[in-house]
C-alpha cells in the first residue's frame, strides 16, 4: 500500500526516522516538483468531479489558452 503524508517541515524530520526504523516501511521523500505536480493534478480532478455533478462550470478551451 502507498499512503502520500502532507507534514509539516519542521516536523518531517523527526516522522521521517521513525518510518525508516520500521523494516517493513520504505520512504521516499518527493521532490518539490513532483509534490506542485500531485497537488494541481489532485485539483483538477477535484474540479472535474465538480463539473460532473454541476457544482462548478466548464470552461471553454479558447478560454483556458488565452489564460496561458
């Protein structure tokens, strides 16, 4: 199983020992590239599920580009 942690820097650190004394626990800390990446890909599926139940409105691709 693999279970993503959002912790706080300054206590990090201290978790992060704890996890590697456990022989049956491997950690791999993320880079902060691929953390900015899971968070706007955890937001856009958020906004999807949102637009699916008609909670939020689709924009239109012409628009979206334009942002860009």
């Amino acid at each position: 199983m693999k279970v993503l942690l959002d912790i706080q820097d300054k206590k990090a650190a201290s978790l992060l020992e704890v996890l590697k004394g456990l022989s049956y626990v491997k950690t791999k800390p993320l880079t902060k590239a691929n953390a900015e990446f899971l968070e706007d890909a955890k937001t856009a599926v958020e906004e999807m599920n949102q637009i699916k139940q008609g909670k939020l409105e689709p924009r239109l691709a012409t628009d979206f580009l334009n942002e860009v």
